[in-house]
C-alpha cells in the first residue's frame, strides 16, 4: 500500500516510538519520530507533518501542552493522544480544536489506524 501522508510520532518510550514506527510504516506511511516536544518543535515536523500522534505524559512538555503551543502558531496538525496514565481524556481551551482520538496504552492498532485513515481522508 503506497500513501503520501507523513505522520510524526512524539513519544519518550523508545518502544512506543519503534513499534508505531515499524506499524505505520508497514501501512505505507512516511513517519517521523521524536523523543520529546522540544525535538518535534525545533524540526520541521510542525509544518511537514499531516497527522501526529503524541504521548501525554513525557519529560519537560507534555503532549498537551505542546499541542496548544502547536495552535497558538497557528498550526492545526489532526492529532491522537496516547498515554499510560488512566483517566478521562484531557481538557482543552475552547480556542483550540479538539484531537481527532484519544488511546489508553496498550491501545487497540486497528483502532488506532481507523482514527487515522478517516482523519486523513478529508484532509489529504
């Protein structure tokens, strides 16, 4: 399967990373990876990326906190959240736009996929 769609992954989980990596990939994805917020803010990532899947929980800035940066440049990325902490889903201010998914860690990967596919087809 070819596709056209870069997604970036921002994760401090080396596993996470490798696993999304290798998953995404084999769906015919481009897909970038980054250890933490920072790395995925000082790259190009930003403005390259059509879909990110970001950790909630990661060293110096969380996920969310990093999406909102993300919105504030007014850079609109359709993003899915992951994380290993249990509990509702995160809170937003209602100047920015809801994520397109939210998955518990260990996550479903055909659930995961879905969420993507239908978010990248109205956008691609």
């Amino acid at each position: 399967m070819s596709n056209s769609a870069i997604i970036s992954v921002v994760d401090d989980d080396e596993f996470i990373l490798v696993a999304l990596d290798s998953l995404l990939r084999s769906h015919g994805y481009t897909v970038h990876t980054y250890s933490d917020a920072f790395a995925f803010l000082d790259s190009c990532g930003p403005e390259q990326s059509d879909f990110l899947i970001s950790d909630i929980q990661m060293p110096g800035m969380c996920g969310v906190t990093m999406y909102e940066a993300l919105a504030a440049m007014n850079i609109h990325i359709p993003t899915v959240f992951i994380t290993g902490m249990p509990g509702p889903p995160p809170q937003f201010s209602a100047k920015v736009k809801k994520p397109e998914g939210y998955f518990a860690k260990p996550f479903n990967t055909i659930a995961l996929l879905t969420c993507i596919e239908k978010s990248l087809k109205f956008r691609l």
